[in-house]
C-alpha cells in the first residue's frame, strides 16, 4: 500500500490522502493508481498533485467533482509490484515482510508478522500466533531476513 484517500478537497473532483510513502510526497511519483473500492480494485492515473497545508491532495482522471469524489474516500492507494524500483541494498519493502516467520535467537517461533506499523521512534512488527508480540524492526534486534525463507531471526525474549 502507497497510501490511502481520506477525504475530498474543493468541488472540482479533488481528493486528500495520506501517504505511507518516505517522503510523503514520493506518492505522487506512481501513476496510475490502483484504488481498493468496495467493488473492486480500480486504476486511476494521476493528473496532478501538490502538498497543500500539512496534507497532500490529488487529481484523479475520470473524477470530476465533489461527488465523485466522495466515492473514492477511505480507498487505500496501491500500484503493481513491478512499478515499484528495486529496493537499495540491505533494505526490504515492508510489504515482503509481511508473512515472515519471526524465530528468536534460541528458537522461539513467535509467529507470523501480519502487519508493520511506524511509530515515530522506529518501525514495529506485528506477529501473530495466537498472541500478539510487538517486535522493533530494528538493527538492535534483527538479526538476519531471509526473504526465500520468508523468516526473520531476532534477539527477543519470549516473555516480551
């Protein structure tokens, strides 16, 4: 996920969004836009977009006005893997995390991550497996990712 819509911005068919993107604004840098509706899942190419206030918003083709925009509101923002640019040397998308079995360093299987979260001071896995643990995603605490495994070693206690 890029981002998701949160709301219409003026009459003519804008919509704010907020970006899960580093910076926000990279957001912008992928058209079109898949958009999860509750009918499905809808392309869009983006016309135009600006940072307006501490916000972003957007121009979508094919929305016109205020209305039609509503119906795009609480869509979350995707794109094709294939759109997305190799990821940098020691750096993985968090989208390829998720599924990953987390084991600690003597062996503990903690579970499946089901989601990661930001929380200002460092990203968070959320793993699963019947009870929820909130592990740092950070260099402290991981020790190795193995994306062909799908598993994740880390320094943590089972009783965190």
């Amino acid at each position: 996920m890029l981002g998701r819509i949160v709301g219409v911005f003026g009459i003519k068919g804008w919509v704010k969004l907020k970006s899960y993107t580093r910076p926000p604004e990279a957001v912008f840098g992928y058209s079109p836009w898949g958009l999860g509706l509750e009918t499905g899942w809808q392309r869009k190419a983006v016309l135009d977009a600006q940072a307006k206030g501490n916000g972003l918003i957007a121009k979508l083709e094919g929305i016109d006005d205020r209305d039609m925009a509503g119906t795009l509101v609480g869509s979350d923002i995707a794109v094709a893997r294939t759109e997305l640019p190799q990821a940098e040397q020691g750096a993985v998308y968090w989208a390829d995390l998720v599924g990953c079995t987390v084991i600690n360093h003597v062996g503990v299987d903690f579970g499946k991550i089901t989601s990661l979260m930001e929380t200002g001071a460092n990203d968070v896995m959320v793993v699963n497996n019947g009870r929820e643990r909130l592990i740092p995603y950070i260099e402290e605490v991981i020790e190795s990712v193995d994306l062909d495994t799908r598993s994740i070693r880390v320094r943590w206690d089972e009783d965190f």
